[in-house]
C-alpha cells in the first residue's frame, strides 16, 4: 500500500502531531510493507534526505512569529502537489486541516485516491490568539471546518476531542483512533535517571512533580504555580519540573520566581528548557513522583500515556480528554479544575509516596498503548477504506463550496504538469542531440575540418528545434 502522510509540521519542527506522523511512516513500513511520502511545508533548516521515505518539501511563508515557530505552506505549487501525485498513494491521510488537507484536496482529485483526515488538537484556540480580530478567526475556523468535512474519513484521537470538533460546526460521523506511546515500557535505570537529573537539586527524600510539553498559558500552568504555592505555603516540601519551550515560558518564570518558588536560596521550581532525546524523556518520567497536567485544552494528553508507560501517575482535570479512561485513585487521580484541589491533593499524597508509585503502576498496566497497536489499527481501517471505495461503497463526503475550486485548480496543475513534463523530455532530447553532434564534430575536427564552422551549425540546428518546442 503507498501512504500519502500530510502534516503542517515536520523536523526540525517538534510536536505531537509530528510525533504521531512519523510513528505512523516507522511501523507501517516495518510491520506492514507500506510505501511511505511525506509532504510539509519547507521549514529553512530542515534535512528533509535523510529519512527512510521520500520527504515533498514544498514552498512556504514565514509566519513563525504568528503561530507559534510554524510556517504557512503554499498549496498552490503544482510542481510539489504533482510530485507528491506522481507517487501515486492509495491513501492519503491529513494530520492538519489548513493548506495540508488543501493539498490533500487537490491530489484526490489528481489520483482518486480517499483522504483521511485526524484531528489531533483544538486548533481554533490557536487560531483565534493568532487571528485576535473575532470576524477573521471565525471564518478561518469555518474554513478549517470545511477542509475537514470535504475528508473521507474523520479520525479523532478521543471523544473529547469529537465534541469539541462538533461544537466548532462540524456535520458529519468520526472514529475515535487513539495514538500510542513510543516509550518502551518499564523505568530507566537509576544510572541514568541520575545523569540526565544532574545539576538540578532534586533531594531523593522529597516529593518531585513533571510536567513535560509546551509550556503555554492555555494549558493551565498558572494553575500549577499557584496550586504550588499554597502547598509551599502549607510546609510541604517538594520540587518542581518543567520540560518544554513555548512562548509563555517568560511570563511563567516570572510568576513562579513572584510567589517565591524560584530564587538564589534552594529553588523550588525549575525550567529545563526542552528535551527531544526520547531517552532523556523517559528518565525525567522515571525520576517524577506525580506528573501534572491540568490542561482542558490537549485533546488526547500523548505525555499522560508517556509518563504511564515509566509507571508515573498523572494529576488531570475531570471531564479534560486527557482524563478519559483514567480512574481516579486506581490509574490516575481526578481534580476539580482549581489551584485549590491540586494544592489539595498534593498534599495528600505526598504523605503516601508509596500509594502514589502503586497508582503509577497500574497506570502503566492499564493505560499505556504501544505504537504497534495504534498503527495496526490504522492500518486495519485503511484497508477497510480501500475496499469500500473498490465497491463503490465510500460515502460521499459532505460537498463544499470550494469543491469546484479545487477541481479547476486541479486540472490546471495537471495540465502544467504535462508541459513540464513535455518540455523536460524535449530539452533532453535536444541535449542528447547536441552531445552526439559535439562528438561528431570532434570526429571531423580530427579530420581536418573548421570546429567554428561545424559548432554554428549545430547551435542553428539546436536553436531551431528549441524555438519551436516554446511555440507549442
């Protein structure tokens, strides 16, 4: 089966999605034989050969400073859209519903082949502090919407993450399809939890608390500084981690060094800045008693399932996506959305460490869910997908108002495609022409002939051929 990945994001550009992506290109290849082509958007740092499947790196805008270090891909460039068709997929699979399922709309109509499209996180959060005008952000998320319902099948990595597509206006069915964890299962050994762990004062007796993504206000952070505070207050001893970047590690900082939790004298809290290495992640995970994740807004909480496999336990908000499946008390604790309930139960637990550890097990027993899962399933659900399009049995997706502009853009690219095409293979033609006639010329040359004389016709002859090439 060739696989047509699409995304917004690609190395050296990190997040989620990107992980999920390239989890999907790893174990499909390997477990299932795919054929595997990424296309994204071109980021200027990127190495986009050297990867083990082809990477369509095609034009982009530069609008890091809007959106938080992510570009703008133009989907209009009909030399990357034909080279990611002339790969001819099977299966076409969105993971962003701006100008990658844009481009994913446009190769459907140059190959046939269905779109799946997975929505992985609540984008019109980003778009509206991006937007920040009320009338562009709502049209942008209608816009975004529409891509989604022109998809074959909606894929949504949680039921929350389902409703919250239907509240943005979304018609249409989905299939909840869980990501997994690319952690191995089990805790790092003490060697190394105490070498990545080096240089921060993180005392074996006193109870230490991770959080590990982006670190953005909207995530609930300030919840945690402030529900540390009050345990600080309680005298509670403990130490606190953040692992990430975001653009509002600044204003974090700041609050936590205001309420007294950063300083010269033993800090409480402490930012490592961001970590990519898988391993390191894991020995961080090792290291924590309790993970600490309030967000309302991660429509799955991929790090919750992280940190599980190491048999750390996470703190979440009930009704969040990130609590489905979670039991309280059993395989993760469950919290009114309040600085006062965290601080609450911190301080609970930090009496009973060894409950705590026990709570982490089982959530290492019962909620980590291994990549290898997650893409066979995938993989079970493309094949069915196939098959229903093979009997004429796809449902038609929802018809948009953009429809017909994407057909027309379509054509056109099809058709450049075939100049360009045409053009290349008579220019080849030409230079092949050309270098039979030098060494012809080189022949007569040796047999005494003019080589000025002989070049002036030959580059006659080629101009010739070469006008008339243009005209058509």
């Amino acid at each position: 089966m060739k696989v047509c990945l699409l995304n917004e994001s690609f190395p050296p550009v990190i997040d989620g999605v990107v992980n999920v992506m390239m989890n999907y290109a790893k174990y499909m290849m390997r477990d299932f034989g795919a054929k595997i082509e990424v296309g994204t958007p071109e980021y200027p740092d990127g190495k986009y050969d050297e990867y083990p499947y082809k990477v369509v790196a095609y034009p982009s805008f530069d609008t890091a400073e809007q959106a938080n270090g992510y570009r703008t891909g133009n989907p209009l460039v009909g030399k990357a859209v034909s080279e990611l068709a002339d790969f001819g997929p099977d299966i076409i699979h969105s993971h962003c519903p701006a100008t990658a399922t844009v481009v994913a709309r446009l190769l459907r109509e140059m190959t046939g082949a269905p779109i799946i499209f997975t929505y992985h996180t609540k984008y019109d959060i980003d778009i509206r502090r991006a937007a920040k005008i009320d009338l562009i952000a709502e049209e942008t998320i209608k816009a975004m919407v529409g891509n989604i319902e022109a998809c074959d099948d909606i894929w949504v990595v949680s039921d929350g993450a389902g409703k919250s597509l239907k509240a943005l206006g979304f018609q249409g069915d989905y299939r909840v399809m869980n990501n997994g964890v690319d952690f191995a299962k089990g805790r790092v050994d003490k060697e190394t939890v105490a070498k990545v762990t080096a240089g921060y004062d993180l005392p074996e007796d006193v109870p230490m608390f991770l959080y590990v993504g982006r670190l953005i206000n909207y995530k609930n952070l300030p919840l945690i500084l402030d529900a540390l505070k009050i345990l600080a207050d309680s005298g509670q001893d403990f130490r606190m981690v953040f692992v990430g970047k975001g653009p509002d590690r600044e204003i974090l900082e700041k609050k936590a060094a205001e309420l007294g939790l950063m300083g010269a004298s033993r800090p409480k809290v402490f930012f490592t800045g961001p970590v990519y290495d898988r391993d390191e992640l894991r020995a961080w995970n090792t290291r924590a008693d309790l993970f600490l994740f309030p967000s309302t807004f991660d429509t799955n909480g991929l790090v919750v399932r992280e940190a599980a496999a190491c048999g750390l336990a996470s703190i979440l908000v009930k009704d969040s996506c990130a609590a489905e499946g979670i039991t309280d008390d059993r395989n993760g604790f469950i919290i009114g959305e309040s600085a006062e309930d965290m601080a609450a139960l911190l301080k609970k637990l930090c009496g009973d460490l060894d409950h705590v550890h026990d709570v982490g097990q089982h959530a290492m027993d019962e909620i980590y869910m291994s990549w290898e899962e997650c893409v066979a399933r995938a993989y079970d659900r493309y094949e069915y997908i196939l098959a229903k399009k093979q009997i004429g049995a796809l449902p038609h997706h929802k018809k948009q108002v953009t429809d017909d502009v994407v057909k027309v853009v379509a054509k056109a690219m099809t058709e450049e495609d075939k100049l360009r095409k045409t053009v290349h293979a008579k220019f080849g033609d030409l230079r092949g022409k050309a270098l039979k006639m030098k060494e012809f010329t080189k022949a007569e040359i040796r047999a005494g002939e003019s080589e000025d004389l002989r070049w002036n016709d030959i580059l006659e002859d080629v101009w010739t051929e070469a006008e008339e090439l243009f005209k058509k």
